[in-house]
C-alpha cells in the first residue's frame, strides 16, 4: 500500500469515526443526549430551556397520593437540574435563586414506536408547592386526556410540573424566559430523552393551563416562539405585547363571560386574535355564557378543543391521518353566520347562535317540542361551500336527531335538499361544492322533540 493510498484510508476511517460519533450523540427525537450536553455545556451551545441537563429522580409518594395517581394513570417524578451560573444566563441582580428541582407527575402512552404528541399542562395558584397530591384539586384535564377512550384515539403523554410557590414566572417580553420557566423546559426535554416508547413528537408539543396556570402557558409560548405547536389558556389573558411576532403561534382562548366586571375584554381579545391571525397564526375564543372563574371544567372536555390541538404542529405541516379541522370564526369575525330558529332558545346559554360556536358545553335547545314545520338556521355573509358537519343532541349522546332534514340555499328562497340524519348518532356530513350562504336543519320525528344542536361547521 502505498503512503498517499494509507492516508486516504486514514481520513476515510475518521470521517466515519466522526460521523458514528455524531449519531450516537443524538437522542431519537433529535435532541442531544443528556451526557453528550455534560460534556458540550457552554453559553454558546446550551442554554437552560433548551435542554439543559439534569435527571429524572424518583418522588416518595404517599398511599393516598399512590391511589389518586393509578386513578388517572399517573407517575410521579423529580426533576433534579444540573448547576446553573445565573451571573452568566440571566446577569447579576437576581432578587431570587434560580431554582434546580421541580416535581412533576406524568402519563405514559401504551408502548409503541411511532412518536406521539406530549401536553404540558400547569395548574393553577391552589396547586403550587412540592406536594404533587395537591394536583389533584383540579383533575378535569387528567379525566380527560389520560382516559382509555381519549389515549386510544390520541395517544400522548401529559407532563404536569408543579410549580413553587409565590415564585415569579411570567415577563410579559417575547423572547425572554424567566429562570422558572427554563427550567420547566428543562425538565421537559428531560422527559423527552427518557421517552423511548414510545418517542416524542417534537413537532407536536401542545401546552394549556388554567388561570394562573395559563399565564404560564402563554409565557412558554411568549419565551420560546415557535417552539409548541398550540396553547389553550383558560381564564387567562395575554397583553398583545406577549405575542410573538412571525410564528405567533396558534390558540384557543376560553373564559366564561360573567367572570368578572371586565367591559372591555371583549374587544381586548378581539384584538389578540387579529393580531395572531395577521400574523400568521390560528386564534379561536372560546365563551361560556357563565359566571365564576372554573371554565376549565368544561373547557378540557371539549372534543373540538383538542380535536383542534392534535391537528396542529410547530412547523405547520398537517399531520398524517388526522381530519380536516373547520376554521373558527368568533364572535366579532365577518364570517360569523347568524343564526335564527323557529323556537326560541331554552335560555341564554342556548340561543340559535351557540350552535356554531365551536364548543360542545354550549348549544342551542328549543324550548320546546319541534316538529317538521321548525327548524334551526344559519345565514352566512358570503357564499361558503366545502364539508359541512353537523352534531345534534348533548355531548353524552342525549337528545339526538335521528329524522331530519338539511337544506341550503343561495338566496333563502329557493332551497335545496342536501341530506338527512340516518346514522343513528345524531350527526350529518356532506362535501357541498355548489356555494350556498343559508343552511337549515328541519327536524321530522314523531312525535315532535326539543331539537338540540350541538355543533355545525363548514370547512372549505
């Protein structure tokens, strides 16, 4: 062999050399592995919230938090962060220590290969401290995304960190993370390199939170742009400042409209989606016409929300499988149709316009019996064509309609039947591609009963 032909061999061993090296220090989701950024850490190439490194240690859990956590499917963890500089991540004068441990609780998925979404949530200011029991004063999002049922058709972990108490998490600055907040980035890229089966989708990091909880999430989104896929705060408001520029990112804001003498909240929101929308972004509200501050009771039962929150991914690419999801138009959009009926609703929380928006808690219910001369309408005001999916009857299957009729129009005069409800489950789908800007549902069932719609949607 001669010498130029040895040194050839030579450098073609250490490119593969470097190359095997390069992939073995890189986790299946793409994130580097946790010792490979030990040995890498410096202010140029990791930075607490992206993955600083720590490990995942175990909580003692008492019998009785024990029993409320196989409840729900749950784990409970620690995250125990490596050392910090804050002199050198977030400058001097830091009037509080950076903390570098977190509890969590956590849901695994069914084992599997193919990578699957994760969901931040954060609790609310009653569910702070280090005693993860206390988490379980809020349950209705563990009720829901840790069910059988919901696990089957969407399956995901939950990553619940609890936060300290009376410690500052929000900044209100797009781009800035608060010390509280990488470090729960932290722990979550930590939950992330320990999921092996099956892997994280690191396309689709979801967050939502109520109240104070909420705040939280929107600063997650607020500090690391483009970073999670979709946000559902609920009972929180962020300043039109806190909204990032291009990605903004997508919501699905949810409130109840008693919750507290704020008249200009409306229009305030109003302007938050405008500005999300402008900006590229997806914003839905969501109202329920009630009083208190708990909407997060009904909010994370909603199949539409979360229906809405699997479709979405961070770089904006659709994900496979998944139905087309119709596009909001909130109240105050020009898409927004108007509605009338035949029978008033039961009660203000039921009136003819609840069945177009977007939440299954809220619908319009007659006040009583309708029979084949009523019926409920939708006037838009601009032509629409596209899918039209409609749901009747309340979300536990109630009061479906079994025997009716939909009907659209161009002008309101001249109708045209498109269909009716022979499924059984009290829901009508048909592709439309005639333009039509009025469509309404006679109910024929005999005897007459309360027609309840739930949800109607037109996609295209």
């Amino acid at each position: 062999m001669s010498r130029t032909t040895f040194s050839y061999t030579i450098l073609l061993l250490g490119l593969l050399i470097l190359c095997l090296s390069v992939q073995q220090a890189q986790s299946q989701d793409g994130f580097p592995k946790a010792e490979t950024i030990r040995k890498t850490v410096s202010a140029t190439r990791v930075r607490p919230g992206d993955g600083w490194p720590g490990k995942l240690e175990a909580y003692a859990a008492s019998t009785n938090l024990t029993k409320q956590m196989a409840a729900y499917s749950l784990t409970a963890h620690w995250f125990a962060r490596d050392p910090v500089d804050p002199d050198v991540y977030w400058g001097r004068g830091l009037t509080k220590p950076v903390p570098d441990r977190l509890p969590f609780l956590l849901h695994t998925p069914k084992r599997g290969t193919r990578p699957v979404p994760l969901v931040l949530y954060f609790a609310g200011t009653g569910e702070v401290g280090t005693d993860l029991a206390a988490h379980f004063r809020q349950a209705a999002l563990f009720s829901k995304l840790t069910s059988p049922a919901f696990q089957k058709d969407n399956p995901c972990y939950v990553f619940a960190p609890m936060l300290p108490n009376s410690e500052d998490f929000r900044l209100g600055r797009p781009d800035v993370a608060t010390p509280l907040a990488a470090l729960v980035n932290d722990a979550m890229y930590a939950v992330i390199r320990d999921a092996k089966n099956p892997p994280v989708d690191t396309n689709r990091l979801y967050v939502t939170g109520l109240s104070f909880g909420g705040g939280a999430s929107i600063e997650m989104m607020n500090a690391w742009p483009g970073r999670f896929a979709a946000c559902v705060p609920v009972e929180s408001f962020p300043t039109l400042d806190m909204i990032p520029g291009k990605p903004p990112g997508n919501y699905w804001f949810i409130y109840n409209e008693k919750g507290g003498p704020k008249p200009s909240r409306e229009s305030h929101m109003e302007a938050v989606r405008q500005l999300v929308t402008s900006r590229g972004g997806d914003c839905r509200i969501g109202r329920y016409p009630d009083e208190g501050h708990d909407a997060w009771s009904k909010a994370w039962q909603e199949d539409a929300v979360w229906q809405w929150v699997f479709s979405k991914t961070a770089d904006g690419r659709r994900v496979s499988g998944a139905a087309p999801v119709p596009a909001a138009r909130p109240p105050g959009d020009a898409g927004l149709p108007t509605c009338t009926a035949s029978v008033p609703g039961a009660d203000e929380r039921s009136g003819p316009e609840r069945g177009v928006d977007g939440l299954d808690a809220t619908c319009y219910i007659s006040s009583q019996a309708m029979g084949s001369s009523g019926y409920w309408q939708a006037e838009y005001p601009a032509p629409r064509k596209g899918r039209v999916t409609i749901h009747t009857g309340t979300r536990d299957g109630r009061g479906i309609l079994t025997n009716g009729r939909v009907e659209v129009s161009a002008n309101g005069r001249i109708w045209t039947r498109i269909g009716g409800f022979s499924s059984g489950d009290g829901t009508f789908t048909s592709h439309q591609v005639i333009p039509f800007r009025f469509l309404r549902i006679i109910p024929m069932e005999s005897p007459p009963k309360v027609l309840i719609v739930r949800r109607v949607e037109v996609e295209g």
